[in-house]
C-alpha cells in the first residue's frame, strides 16, 4: 500500500498553504464571498484540476509508451456540482485535445480509455458521485 502525505496550514481568514510530501507548495483560498481574497484556487478547483492533470499524464505517458509521435496534450474538464451540501460533483466532461504529426487516432482512443478504465485514480474516485463524459479532438500540429 502507497501512502501519500500533505500538509494544510491556515495562513489568514480563508487561506491556507498547502504543502506536499514531494516539497511543493500552493496558496488555496476560499472565495470572496466566504471571506476569501482570491489568493489561490478554491479546494474544488484543486480537485478539477488535480484530475485533468492526472488522466492527462496517463494519456501522455501511455502514448509515449507506445511510441506515439504525441506534441500537445491539453485537457479541459467542466463540472457541474450538487445543489445542496456537500456540492460534490455530479457530472464531469473532459475534452482531449492531442496533436502530433503522424499520430494514430486509434492508439489516443485506447489511452484515453486506459485513462478512464485502469490507471486514472482521480477519475475512478469521482465516477464514485459524478457521470463522466470525454471527448477526444484531434488537433493539427
């Protein structure tokens, strides 16, 4: 079993300092209207965010893997949250944009299902409240 560690520390009013076991650190805030001065991303942005990036370095690392001419990979990720508390997230759309020259169309659609079905942990964990949709377009490079 892999343990992973983070430490949250309260700055000022609704900030805080965020700091992970591998030595990095981020400024989260709460938004203005619950005190916050808009001094980092919201916790939930975090969550968005952490999310694209992990099934992003799927897709690319599985790409590369197989040898894949992979030049951009930029995912976008929207979601809708629940009503009332907590406003977990409900449904989730992520759209794929990959380019490189003589990138086989096939070998995206099989990381990209990869992603999603196998190595992706973020997105195993939030298919747990959210419908999960994606994309994939095809860029030119």
């Amino acid at each position: 079993m892999e343990t992973m560690k983070a430490r949250i520390k309260w700055v000022e009013g609704v900030s805080f300092l965020a700091e992970t076991a591998s030595g990095h650190a981020v400024v989260v805030d709460g938004a203005p209207g619950a005190g916050g001065r808009n001094l980092g991303p919201r916790p939930m942005e975090l969550v968005l965010a952490g999310t694209a990036a992990c099934t992003a370095f799927d897709v690319v690392w599985i790409l590369r893997k197989a040898r894949q001419p992979i030049a951009n990979c930029v995912v976008d990720i929207e979601a809708e949250r629940a009503a009332e508390e907590p406003k977990v997230f409900t449904r989730i759309h992520l759209v794929y944009r990959v380019s490189g020259a003589g990138l086989k169309r096939a070998q995206v659609e099989r990381a990209v299902k990869l992603s999603k079905e196998k190595y992706c942990s973020a997105t195993a964990m939030l298919a747990k409240t959210a419908s999960l949709s994606f994309e994939i377009v095809f860029e030119e490079t």
